[in-house]
C-alpha cells in the first residue's frame, strides 16, 4: 500500500536544511531578502519585480498602525485580562479586521476588480476612466451600497496615505487599471454623490494589491499581516505604560445602567 503524500511547494527541511520556495533558507535567504519581500513570494510563489515589492512593503506600512482604532484596543483590554497570552492579544485585535477597519482593503480591490473585469475595453485617459467612475459610483448609489475605500470619519478632507501611495506607484511603473479606476472615483464622487468623501488609504491599498498581482483571495490578509506589527507595538507599549485598565475602569465607573422596564 503506498503511503499518502502532501503536496505543498512553501517550506520543508530535513536534517541539515530548512527549505524555502526552493531555496535554502540560511544560505540563499537569511540577509539577503526582506520580509515583505517574502511574504509576497508564499503568498503568490513567485518573487516580486522590484515595484511589486516596494509597493507591497508600503501597503503593509500604511496599514501597521492607526492609533486607538477598535483593534488595538480590543487587543489591549484582552491583555488585560489575560496577559499571560500575548498571543491571544494579537489574535483579538486581528479578529476585528472586518468590514469597517482592515477589511476596507480586500472590499475596494475585488470592488474594482469586478468593474474591471466587465469592460469591453479599458480607458486610455483620465477622462475615459473618469466616465467609467462616473457610472460605477452613480450605479453603487442607485443600489443602496457604498463605494469601499471612499470616506474616512478621522481625514474627513483627505488621507495623506492617499496621495503618496499613488506617487510611490507610479515612481516604481505599477500603476494598474485598478489604480486609475480608483483615481477616478475619487475625482467623481463629489460630482455624483453631492458630497466631498475622500479615498481613503485602506482602499488605495486595495487597488495596489490589485495591480501588483497579489492575490485578491487573500487580499485581507495583507492587511492582517500589516495590523499584526501595529498591534504588538500596541501590546510592547502596554507592557510598559498600561492604559488599558484605565479604560476598562472608565466604562466601568460611568456606566450608564438601564434595566427593562418589564
């Protein structure tokens, strides 16, 4: 009977090597790539040109941290409670990265993926795709749906992330379909929906992805990954100046307690 095998082309190691994508990981590896460099290469098996990895590296800046969003402090708090599992910290605050925060990056890049891909043709010029933006936000709105990646409740004027990743893109020659098509969102949206929301970074994360091939199946977790660094900063900070029990005694000691009437 022929024993089972397990495929996987990531990582193996026998006795005197540790496997990486085919290389040798002290020899051909260690101080020789970066991490982000890496993590793009397990993530698509292929390593990045240049671009792709500069601009994944500047993806995973621009979302590390955002100060005291509900993800660091659900990380701290549950340190709190339990600080003998850093990693259940970690764990809590990377649970939260859903619709509203972290997840905004995997929305926008299938969002303009899916626009992308029911063109006949793809624009030329800013004014071509201006036009495709113009019915993609104006249909988004009919349907009673937002736009991921416009607005912001903190840069409510505009996201300084926003311009520089743009900048970064076209400095490095990724700058994609999905990238224009978001640009153009921007420029339009006032235009169509009456009122000024900004591109927000965690959506021009999105079509950076997009447009340097990472895979849009797992585009959430490059916003995890980033998050991930943020939050151990967050919990490193806890460690040595604790706030998290001041929050926890502040909502406590002003409760506002209503019990039903019935």
């Amino acid at each position: 009977m022929t024993n089972p095998t397990y495929r996987t082309g990531l990582g193996a190691s026998d006795a005197d090597h540790i496997w990486l994508l085919g290389h040798d990981l002290a020899d051909d590896l260690l101080g020789k790539i970066t991490f982000g460099e890496l993590a793009y290469w397990m993530v698509t098996k292929r390593r990045p040109t240049e671009g792709q990895r500069a601009l994944f590296e500047a993806v995973l800046v621009a979302l590390a941290d955002h100060g005291f969003t509900p993800t660091a402090i659900s990380a701290r708090v549950t340190y709190l409670s339990a600080p003998d599992s850093l990693q259940g910290a970690i764990a809590s605050g990377l649970l939260g990265g859903g619709s509203r925060f972290l997840g905004v990056t995997e929305d926008s890049a299938n969002f303009l993926h899916d626009v992308i891909d029911g063109l006949d043709e793809l624009p030329t010029d800013d004014a071509g795709w201006d036009e495709v933006a113009r019915i993609v936000v104006a249909d988004t709105k009919a349907a009673g749906r937002f736009v991921p990646g416009l607005g912001h409740p903190v840069h409510k004027q505009g996201d300084p992330r926003t311009p520089r990743l743009f900048e970064l893109a076209r400095e490095h020659d990724v700058f994609g379909p999905h990238l224009s098509l978001f640009e153009a969102i921007g420029r339009v949206a006032e235009e169509v929906l009456g009122r000024h929301l900004p591109l927000n970074g965690a959506g021009v994360c999105g079509a950076v992805l997009a447009d340097i091939d990472f895979p849009l199946g797992v585009a959430r977790g490059a916003a995890i990954l980033a998050r991930c660094a943020g939050l151990l900063g967050q919990l490193a900070e806890e460690i040595e100046d604790p706030i998290a029990i001041d929050m926890y005694m502040n909502i406590d000691r002003n409760t506002d307690y209503q019990p039903p009437t019935s």
